[in-house]
C-alpha cells in the first residue's frame, strides 16, 4: 500500500484517477436505469431488452472510432461533443413517451455517444508517471473501478424504486455532466495530444497483444456477466443476498488488483491470473448456499482486477502511443460483446437447467481464457525486464542540405 500512497502522491495523478472514475460511473448505472425505465413504461422486459440492446450495439461500434477520433480532433473536443450528445439522448429517453422504435433509435445514440473516458485517460497515464510506474498504475486502475460495478448499481436501483425511474435517469444524466466535465477540464486532458494515427481503423488488431487483449477481455467479462445472472437468478432476482454476493466478487477483485499490482509482469501473467479465476468459479458448481457462493466469488474475483491491469499493460508495451486510444477501443468493444454474450449463455442456462447453469458458464468463460492465454503465451509480452510505456512515434525530419 505505501507504493500505492507513493503514486498517488504523484502530482495530477489522485485528480484524474478520482475524475476519470466519478465520469464512468454512469457506466454502472446507464443499462439497469434503462431497463427499469423502459419496463415501468412499456409493460415489458422484452421491450426493455431490446432498448438495451440497441444501447450496447452502439457502444460496441463506437469504441475504436469515437477513441481513434481523439487522434484527429483532440481529446476534449470528442470528449464534449459525445458527453452532450449522451446527455441529450439519455434526458430525451427519460422525459418523453414514444414508440419503442424510437426509443431504441435514442438508446442507439446514447451508446454510440458514450464518451470514450475509459480509452482516454489510459493513453493519458504513460504521460503522467515514470516507466517503472505504469504497471502498478494500471492496476490501481483496474481495481479502482470496481468501486463503479460495487456502489452504481446499488444507487440507481434505490433511486429508481423508491423516487421513480425518470428521476432515476435524470441522476445518471448529471452524474454523467458533472463527472465529465470534471475529467475533460483536468489539466492532464488538455496537455497530452494523441498524434493522428497514419494507419487504417482496425489495423492495430493486427498487433498479437492487442487481439489476445480483447479475445481474453470478452472471455473475462463473459465469465462475469454470467456470474451475474447466475447470482440474480439463485437469490431471487436481485435480492439482498445476491447484492451483497456481487459486493464480495467486487470486493475479491479489488483485492487482487492491490496486492498483485505491484508483480513484474511476464508472459505466463495472464494465464496464472485465468487460473484463479477459473478456480474460483469452477468451484462455485458445487453448491448454491449463499456463504459458499461467496467464498468461491472471493477467490475468483482475486483473478479480475489483475488480468485487466495485464490487458491494459501489454496494450500499451505493444502499440504506437497515436494507436493507444483506438487499442483500447477494440478492447472495450471485446467486453462489451463478452458482457452481452455471457448474459445470453448464462441466461438460457438458467432457463434450461436453473441457476447452476449460470456458473457452468462463468466457469467455461474463464477456463476458454485460461487455455487462450496458455496456448498463446507467445503472444504475450514480457514486461519483467522493460516499462509498459507506448512504442514511441516518429516521423521523418525535414533538413536543408
């Protein structure tokens, strides 16, 4: 912890870590708000379903683009633009009754709107602390933001079932104003400029760590989507056990991401940290009583944080810094896409077989993960022996002769 207390000392750092976080908490928020808002409106979860869906669609395809635009346009323009875009839609969902096309059309935009805070601020670190530094931050990162999925969901749900669910979205929009406009306006956003990329949208994949990056990215977050419809669906939809479980999986990651952040990072990293994870919630296909669930979700989320930090740490070791931000687009497209198909896997499961279904496919998530990252360990980096710091850019020096 005192290495922890010695980055946080470090100046800006504390600022944009608290900024960056206060402006993706709407991201815990934004998906159960609609849900429930759309629901109370239409009667129904299949339209909430599909309102949903539009809304992740669109933040799955906007990810690279709007995070490679920061390269053309700047930081904090993309930043204000897609933050009132959002914002618009998000109130415009909230106060107006409509047709269920159009509000599948205003959950579109929300998500293709959603402002790329995530792939900023990660492109923004190599430019605030020292080589030797960035690995431990990364892991900071990752286990910071378990304080979103912990106290997020929590919030919207009182909000929404006890004020109303207009007032429930009109939250996540000030939340998502007031955060954002404190990230965009910290002094880090506008000293640091992406150089614009000279490749083509999509090339960066071609870098193996980055590809792996978001194949183990969906795989880890399938596993945890899964783990969330399985607790919901033992515990009775979302009762207090089952809020209090995910808090201990939370909890289990966050600490995993401070006790293992500060350990070099070598090519074997990802596949031991898969195999806590798979550990954990192979376990978990044991019994449903609550203290066991528990137990075994502590273990398995010791495993999340630290696998992020190595995603977000080899990205960065194997890109050019104009490739970061798109890098960590495709990234959080890779989860996205895991988070949806987790949910579906997991909930047909649930539907076919009862909730033990649910964890099977936690645990086949993360033992895919696990033979991804062991098979492909050439792929992997290694970080022991050199810094995390983006590869950096350069271009031809015109001379007079």
């Amino acid at each position: 912890m005192a290495g922890y207390r010695e980055l946080l000392r470090t100046p800006g750092v504390g600022r944009i870590i608290a900024a960056q976080l206060t402006a993706r908490f709407p991201n815990g928020m934004t998906s159960l708000a609609v849900l429930l808002h759309i629901e109370h409106v239409t009667g129904s979860y299949g339209a909430a379903g599909l309102v949903l869906a539009a809304t992740s669609i669109g933040q799955a395809v906007a990810g690279p683009v709007t995070s490679r635009w920061m390269g053309i346009w700047g930081m904090r323009r993309v930043l204000t633009v897609t933050l009132l875009v959002c914002a618009a839609a998000i109130t415009t969902l909230a106060l107006i009754e409509m047709p269920l096309p159009l509000y599948m059309a205003l959950g579109l935009i929300a998500g293709l709107s959603t402002p790329p805070v995530q792939s900023a601020v990660r492109t923004i670190y190599p430019k605030m602390v020292n080589a030797k530094r960035l690995t431990p931050l990364y892991s900071l990162d990752a286990s910071l933001q378990e304080i979103i999925w912990v106290l997020a969901p929590v919030l919207i749900t009182l909000v929404a079932t006890q004020v109303g669910t207009v007032p429930g979205l009109l939250l996540v929009v000030i939340i998502l104003l007031g955060g954002g406009a404190w990230f965009i306006l910290s002094p880090e956003v506008g000293r640091v400029r992406i150089p614009r990329s000279r490749r083509g949208l999509g090339r960066v994949l071609a870098k193996p760590p980055v590809i792996l990056a978001t194949a183990t990215g969906f795989l880890l977050i399938g596993a945890c989507s899964a783990v969330e419809a399985g607790v919901v669906a033992t515990f009775d939809h979302g009762g207090l056990e089952a809020g209090l479980i995910l808090a201990v999986f939370a909890v289990g990651s966050l600490a995993g991401g401070l006790s293992f952040g500060h350990i070099p990072i070598g090519p074997w990293a990802m596949a031991r940290r898969f195999a806590i994870v798979a550990l954990g919630l192979s376990l978990t296909v044991l019994s449903l009583n609550a203290w066991w669930i528990g137990a075994t979700l502590l273990v398995a989320g010791a495993g999340i944080a630290p696998a992020l930090a190595v995603m977000f740490a080899m990205t960065s070791a194997s890109v050019r810094f104009s490739e970061t931000a798109e890098a960590y687009g495709w990234i959080g497209t890779g989860q996205l896409i895991g988070a949806a198909a987790g949910s579906a896997v997991a909930g047909f499961l649930v539907d076919g077989v009862g909730p033990t279904g649910a964890y099977v496919a936690a645990a086949g998530f993360a033992v895919a993960g696990f033979v991804v990252a062991a098979v492909f360990v050439r792929g992997f980096p290694d970080l022991r022996h050199r810094d995390a710091s983006p590869i950096p850019d350069t271009e031809p020096v015109h001379t007079i002769t």
